[in-house]
C-alpha cells in the first residue's frame, strides 16, 4: 500500500517536472509570455 508521504513525493515530482517544461517553453517561444 501507498503511503500518503510517498503519494505527496511523487506529485510533487511530477508538479516540478511540469514546472520546467512550462519554463522551457517560456524561454523558447514568445508566445507564452503571458504565462
């Protein structure tokens, strides 16, 4: 069974690997400047 501590671990895992894609995007095309 899951922990709940391992569930938080892996969401925020993937929270930051979203982060940096979004960052990436940002940096690549003016268009998300919004963002």
């Amino acid at each position: 069974m899951i922990s709940h501590l391992q569930m938080n671990h892996v969401l925020r895992e993937r929270n930051m690997a979203a982060h940096a894609i979004a960052k990436k995007a940002v940096h690549s095309s003016s268009d998300f400047v919004i963002l």
